[in-house]
C-alpha cells in the first residue's frame, strides 16, 4: 500500500515538472497512462520511441485547407484516363470525401485549431456544384465556395495555346491569392484528384510541430510520395515525423503544406509560377526548395489519382482499391 501511494507521489512529482517517465519492464509510461505501443504523442507534446520528446517551438493554431477543382476536365493536357476510369465528378466527390474525413480526424486530436475549408470552383456544371455542395453540408466544417472567374487574372496571365491551361493557371493563382491573404499559420493547397487516409492532416500537422520545431525552420510538407522522386538518383535526408518517416526532397506539385511565413517569404515565386505555363510546371516553386526544407512521407499520406502509368501519380505500396472504395 505504502509502496503504490509512493510510486503515484513521485508520477505526479514528474508530471509536474514537466517530464514523462517509460516503464519498460511493463512496457508503458505511467505519466502519459499509455502503453508504449500506442501514440505517444498529444496536443502540445511529440514523443517518439525510442527518440524521446521533441520541446515544441512552432505549435499550430490554425489552418487553412484550399481545395481546388474542376469537375468538367479529365486529365488537365494529357489525353489519358485516370485509374478506375470513372468520371471526374466521382474523383472530386471521394476526394472532397477523404478530405473530410481527414478534417474528421484532426478536430478529434488537435481540437484547439481552427480550421476553415476554401473551396475554389472553376466553372462546375450546376449539377456537379450541387453535388459538392451536398457533400459539404451534412457536415460540421466551417467552408467557403467560390465560383472563380478567369478574366480576372486576363491581363496577369500571359495567353496561353488553350484556356485550360489558361484556366489551370487562374485557379491556381487565385488559390495562392487566398492563403496570402486569408492564412495565418499554415496553409493547405490540394487539388481535387487527390485522396487522402483519415489520418493524413493529423500526421502532417504533428510532423510539422515536430521537425519544424527541431530544425527551427518554416517547412513544406508534400502530401503524397510521388514515383517520380525515386526517377534520379537523388541524395536525400530521412526525417522522423509524428508517425513515420520523412524523405527531404527537391521538385513538388502544386498540391502541398506550407505556413503564411513561407508564401510571404516567397510570394514572388508563387506568383511568378502562375504567370505562364513554365517547364517543369513548377518551376518557380522548385527554387523555393534550393533555400528551404521540403519533404515527402514514407509511406504516401494521400494518393494522386492520374493514370496508371503516370510519374506524377500512384505512390508506392498503397491499396489504392481499398482506398477508392470506402470514399465513396
């Protein structure tokens, strides 16, 4: 009796103090109350086994996710089917799906941040608007839709050989112009071809905390491991994250996290990758990476859903039949 009423002294002794104690001889941490193979890690503190704890220096309080679609095209310049075949409103509804879902996942263990969902539409049919819109409100997520007009970056853009180019360009500028002027700690660009595992915001925004707070820099974080970036023998750094590993990386699309500091910081390239179609495409947002710390997860957090055959697309080792299916 005597020895238990000393032993929950000294764990609350501990606790106050501000550190945790790991009982391997019963596999658990009496001061978190949780065996050491589940998570760890909970709002305000990143704990890794056996890495210990990282001391939180950039915490997140609110995010901004921008989702960008275009229900009308199917494969913006390429004349190619993407995997499964279905119409591009289907990808856009199970995207919108996993996306919510994720958004799910994250109120449930970083209540505190705020986070507000953009919506930037280029130019859906009726029914297909109505059928996101659908999707939207049988949930409780703060969201914005708006209907974006091209011309309004007429005399920006240069004029291009077709106006989906031209009109790839504009949404993407606009969403751009929206996280700069509506961001405030980080932001997320995501187009509408993308689906994501619930957990994908959760391990971004804890891997966020945690690598940026180790390396006291500002980050951009990839949502999907591309094939391409396995394409050239390329160095690389291997970081651990809330709960994987991370992989530094170089080239990106346009789908990724990134915090206001950053796009202030790098406005102008931002901007100037929208002003023409550049070759890579993300020419602009490339050079970012010469000065800054991008990285991709190991294994993939969300899927591009493109053509089979596509660089730029499926990651590696995911079920992605399994993932279509249950966004429906």
């Amino acid at each position: 009796m005597l020895t238990n009423i000393l032993k929950k002294f000294f764990v609350k002794i501990i606790k106050a103090l501000g550190f945790e104690i790991i009982d391997q001889n019963q596999f658990r941490s009496p001061t978190l109350n949780k065996e050491l193979n589940e998570q760890l890690s909970n709002i305000g503190k990143s704990i890794v086994l056996p890495l210990g704890e990282v001391k939180l220096k950039k915490k997140i309080k609110d995010l901004l996710i921008v989702f960008r679609t275009n229900s009308n095209i199917e494969i913006w310049d390429q004349n190619k089917k993407r995997i499964f075949e279905a119409d591009k409103i289907e990808y856009v509804k199970r995207s919108l799906n996993s996306l919510i879902k994720a958004i799910d996942n994250l109120n449930q263990n970083y209540p505190s941040i705020k986070i507000n969902l953009v919506i930037i539409d280029d130019k859906s049919k009726r029914e297909n608007l109505d059928k996101i819109i659908s999707i939207l409100d049988k949930t409780n997520i703060n969201y914005e839709i708006i209907n974006h007009d091209n011309s309004e970056h007429k005399n920006i853009i240069k004029e291009q050989k077709n106006t989906d180019t031209f009109s790839n360009l504009s949404s993407l500028l606009k969403s751009f112009e929206i996280g700069k002027n509506n961001g405030k700690d980080l932001i997320y660009f995501i187009e509408d071809d993308y689906l994501h595992f619930r957990y994908s915001l959760e391990e971004m925004i804890g891997t966020y905390e945690r690598i940026a707070s180790q390396l006291d820099k500002e980050l951009i974080i990839c949502p999907a491991d591309y094939p391409f970036l396995y394409m050239n023998n390329e160095k690389t750094n291997l970081l651990i994250g809330n709960k994987r590993h991370w992989r530094t990386i170089n080239k990106s699309l346009c789908s990724l996290m990134t915090s206001k500091a950053i796009l202030d910081k790098y406005w102008n390239n931002f901007y100037q990758n929208c002003l023409d179609r550049h070759d890579p495409f993300e020419k602009y947002l490339n050079q970012i990476y010469e000065n800054e710390v991008c990285i991709s997860p190991v294994k993939s957090l969300s899927i591009h859903m493109t053509n089979i055959n596509s660089s730029y697309g499926l990651s590696p080792f995911i079920d992605y039949k399994e993932l279509w299916e249950e966004n429906k």
